[in-house]
C-alpha cells in the first residue's frame, strides 16, 4: 500500500518537474496524470481486496471460536458428570 502512495507520489513529481522543462511538458504531464490515475486504481483495489481478505478472516475466526466454546462447554458437562458419579460412589455406603 505504502509502495503505491510512493508510486503515485513519484508521478506527480515527475510530470511537475517535465512540466516546466520544454515543448512536451503537456505531453509529460499528461503521462504523470495517467500513471498517477493508474496507481490510485491499482491502489484502491488493492484496499478493497485486503478488506474482503479481513472480513473473510474474521468470519472464518469467528466460527472457529463457536466450535471451540461447544467443544469446551461438552467437555465441561461431560467433566461435571464424572464428578458428580464419583462424588456418588465415594458417598455410597460401603458393604
């Protein structure tokens, strides 16, 4: 992201620079306007895919984290179960 700002940053440079340096500063300029156009494209699909990357991380986190809570709260109740049979056992009357 930061490459394409510096690439933007650096057309806008160059074409200012031409501008003043002759006959073909209009064409130069030009030129830099089209690169600098192309680079805030190129960087603003750049944006829109890492934000879909995200959301589609944190969607895939998230279900994830569900699974792992079921998981937990089964072993939990299962873990509660054994203690309240061995707590049964260890209170029976022995013969």
């Amino acid at each position: 992201m930061r490459s394409r700002l510096l690439i933007v940053l650096t057309a806008l440079a160059v074409g200012a620079t031409l501008t003043g340096c002759g006959k073909e500063s209009s064409t130069a300029a030009d030129a830099a306007k089209k690169a600098a156009t192309e680079a805030a494209d190129k960087a603003k699909e750049a944006a829109t895919k890492a934000g879909e990357a995200a959301k589609e991380a944190t969607k895939e986190a998230a279900t994830a984290t569900t699974d792992a809570a079921g998981k937990a709260a089964d072993a939990t109740k299962d873990a509660a179960a054994k203690a309240v049979e061995a707590a049964k056992e260890a209170a029976a009357p022995k013969k």
